[in-house]
C-alpha cells in the first residue's frame, strides 16, 4: 500500500473577513498574519510518524490574496522537506481542473476544484490517484497526530476483507477534543438549542462504538481522520454541490452503492478548532446541508440501480437529520436563536425566508451529485498514475501562486 495524507488548508486576509453570513463561507481559515498558523502545528505533529511518504496541502484562500497565502504555506512546507509536502494552488489545480474539463465536459459547475468542501476533497483524490497513491489519509490542518503509529493505524485493515467478507475500503477515526475526549460536550445545552440535538444523538451513537470490536460499522466521518482506498475513492467521489459536511456525505454516497464506511475505535487525532466567528453563517450553512441531503437521499430512494437507504438503517445518528423532522428542527431552531442571540437578525432571517430558500434551492439540485457520480470512475480511471500532468504540477511547485 501507498498511503498519501491530504490536508486542506483555509486561509484568508483576517479571520474576521472571512466570516460571512452565507452558505459559501468556511468554517475555520488561517489569517494570513497568523502567528502559530495550524498547518505548522500539524506538520510538526507528522514529523513523530513513522511511514510518511507524501504529504498533499491543498490551499484554499481567495484569489486576492493567494500570493501572499502561498508564500506563507512554502515557508511552513520547507521546514518540513522529511514529509516531501506537494503545494496545491491555483497553478497546480488549473491542470487538475483541464484535465477533468477534457475527460467530463459535460459535468456542472466545478466537481474538481479548490472551492467548495466536497470539491476540494475531490481535488486531493485526484492528486493522489495522478502520483498513484492508492490510500488517501485525510486530515485537518488544525489537528495533530498523537503518536507515531497514526499513519500504521490509518491503514490497518484497509482493502481487507472482514469475517462476514465485506471489503473495509473506508475507514474513519474520530477526534478528541481539548479534555481528551470522543464525546461532545452536552452537559450544559442550550435553550436554543434544544431542537438542535445533535451532539446528544452523535454521543449516543459513539457510545456504542467505543464499546464494540476495534473496526465496527460507522455512521459517522471524521473528515479529518478519514482513509479511504483506492478501490473506493477510485469509484466514489465526495458530493461537490453540498455546502458543508461532506465527510458524513461520503458515507450516504457509499450506503446508495451498497457500501460500508467503517469505524475503527483505536484510530485518532487530536483537534484543537479556533474559535468560531459566526454560529449564525454556520448554522445557515447547516440549514443548506441537511435539506439537501433529505432531498439527495429522497431522489436517489427511487432509482432502480442504487440501494434503498432506510432511516431504521442510520439509528440513533444521523437518522432524525435525514427525515422530514429536520425542517421541524430548523423553524424552532432558527426562532429560538432569533430571539435570544446576538445574531438575532440572522436567525430571523434565516426562519422567516432562508429555510425555505434552501429547502427550494436543495429540491433543484437534488439529482446533481448522481449525475457527477456517472463520470467520475471514468474520470479516476482516466488520470491514475498521469505522469504528464505529475511533471506539470511539480515544474509548477517553484512558483508561488499562480493565475489561473
């Protein structure tokens, strides 16, 4: 096996700019002045495990200020030459994108790319599949590997087949937060948040996993301790059109072609998140996420050639998230929080026409990913071990930025 570990990087000009109130924003970005940027403090945490062959960073950061965000994460990369980091930026990325154009053109939008959570994931399957790396080992640049053994348990049990001889070709690990723990923190709820139980409904489910065998069945990601085989990645691509969530997305994307994501209760990294800027963007972002992945889910319940996904089937979590009880969930959300946050014109906003923009805006784009979905094995099969396009990216490396 040939294990790549992929970390996005988000960066813009101050932490504050990118905090918008909208579905495009991402939740965590570097500013660029930052004095311990996570990406360093990730690296750092690579230089203990053992294994490492390659590691791909993949810069998010707006056009404006890409420059300025490519010559900070170079800097970060040449203290760390052991881990042979491979910069993708715009340059790198354009023929990426060429290349997926030349081989799909019909496909909507940018499925491949360095925008958009599920895009960007993309983007690194794709990388790693031009280098011929047949395991991607995703992480997040604001958490770090505990041990040297985290790429040895990444891989443990990958492409193997378990006693019931299902193939283990997804795998997540999970995260512990700032006190050690798997848990989500629920011991002081808020009102607000009372319809909005998800970290409840998430512990309950962990609970059982951490008490079950080392790999059990999952019914959550990790987007930042996630490994995926080649004989998955290679198949299935990561949802471009979702707004936010598309780890817990890959696993729906599986179940619809009757596989199984896996759960390895030994496997994890350490996560130490920034502070959040804005619930409100945040929660918008949600409101987008779970009406699109009822409607996704709804769609491809009644096409013939994918697996029926039952909700008795993602009990206790995900399962109230992808049943018509999330819109109740949203309207009193929303209202609780219009009336007691600081956000409170946001929420408001949100309860009085946003939900129902999103529910609208999720109806019309329900059948896009399985439409994405069709040519993305040809597009995989079309670029492995591409050495044409592996020269271009690396001649590229030397340059800081690039336009596209």
């Amino acid at each position: 096996m040939k294990p790549a570990i992929i970390i996005p990087t988000y960066w813009a000009q101050t932490r504050e700019k990118q905090a918008k109130r909208k579905v495009g924003a991402y939740d965590h970005t570097t500013p660029l002045d930052a004095q311990n940027p996570d990406l360093e403090t990730c690296l750092v945490s690579l230089e203990q495990v053992r294994g490492v062959l390659r590691v791909i960073i993949l810069l998010v950061v707006d056009r404006d200020y890409e420059k300025q965000a490519r010559a900070r994460v170079d800097a970060i990369c040449r203290e760390h030459p052991n881990l042979s980091p491979l910069v993708i930026g715009s340059a790198e990325g354009r023929y990426i994108k060429d290349a997926v154009s030349d081989i799909a053109p019909d496909v909507s939008g940018e499925p491949v790319s360095l925008r958009g959570y599920g895009a960007i994931r993309n983007m690194g399957l794709v990388v790693a599949a031009v280098l011929g790396y047949d395991i991607a080992v995703f992480m997040d640049d604001d958490e770090t590997a505990v041990d040297e053994n985290f790429l040895i348990d990444a891989v443990y049990g990958l492409g193997n087949v378990n006693r019931q001889d299902l193939p283990i070709d997804v795998k997540s690990g999970y995260f512990l937060d700032t006190n050690g723990s798997c848990y989500a923190d629920v011991e002081h709820p808020r009102w607000a948040d009372k319809y909005w139980a998800k970290r409840s409904e998430f512990n309950e489910w962990m609970h059982i996993a951490q008490e079950s065998t080392r790999i059990s069945h999952s019914q959550y990601v990790c987007g930042g301790c996630f490994a995926l085989h080649a004989n998955a990645f290679s198949r299935i691509a990561f949802d471009p059109y979702i707004t936010r969530g598309e780890d817990m997305d890959y696993l729906i994307n599986m179940r619809m072609h009757g596989r199984e994501v896996w759960f390895d209760n030994q496997w994890y990294v350490k996560h130490n998140p920034p502070e959040t800027t804005s619930a409100a963007s945040r929660f918008l972002q949600d409101v987008y996420r779970w009406s699109y992945e009822y409607e996704k889910v709804r769609f491809s319940n009644t096409q013939r050639d994918l697996h029926i996904i039952t909700r008795q089937s993602l009990e206790p979590y995900p399962a109230p998230w992808l049943s018509q009880e999330v819109f109740e969930r949203i309207k009193k959300t929303s209202f609780r929080h219009a009336l007691v946050d600081r956000e409170h014109f946001t929420y408001f906003t949100i309860w009085a026409s946003g939900r129902f923009e999103a529910r609208r805006w999720a109806r019309r784009h329900a059948q896009s990913y399985l439409q994405f979905q069709t040519f993305w094995p040809r597009i995989m099969a079309s670029l492995w071990s591409r050495t044409d396009i592996e020269q271009m990216i690396m001649q590229s490396q030397n340059l800081t930025g690039g336009d596209e």
